[in-house]
C-alpha cells in the first residue's frame, strides 16, 4: 500500500481514539461533578452509600480502564506514523 494512504489511515485512526480519549474523560468530569453536588445536596444517604460506592468505583475503573487502553493505542500509532515519514 501507498505509503501516504497508509499514513491517512493511521491519521483518521488516531482521531478516532483521540475522539474516545475526549468523551472518556469529559464522561469521568462529569460524573465526579455530579458526585460532588449529591453530596453536598445530601441527596445520597447513608444506607445507600455502599451501593453508591460500588457503583463509582465500576465506573471509575471502567472508565480509566478506557483511558490507559486509549493512550496506549495513540502511542502506538503515532510511533507507526513517524515510521512511515
């Protein structure tokens, strides 16, 4: 293959995964903010902060999960990106 079509496919894949590192993270700000204002509303009370707690850390890890599997993805094809130049 061309090794400019190969550098454009490379390109649009690294948007992508720069496009999933973005809604990660504004996804994770989000969610910290609306722990933030349960908590100091006392919306969340205290026989339900173990189903809370659980339910924060499945998302937390899942998301950052996300976001270490994304930023090695990016390394990757920026390194596959230099190759070629």
């Amino acid at each position: 293959m061309d090794k400019n079509i190969e550098k454009n496919i490379l390109d649009l894949r690294y948007n992508k995964y720069l496009q999933y590192l973005n809604i990660s993270a504004v996804a994770i700000l989000s969610y910290c903010i609306a722990i933030a204002i349960a908590i100091f509303t006392n919306q969340v009370q205290s026989k339900e902060l173990l189903v809370f707690l659980t339910i924060s850390t499945f998302f937390g890890g899942t998301i950052s999960f996300i976001i270490i599997n994304i930023k090695g993805k990016l390394r990757n094809i920026e390194k596959e990106i230099k190759s070629l130049a």
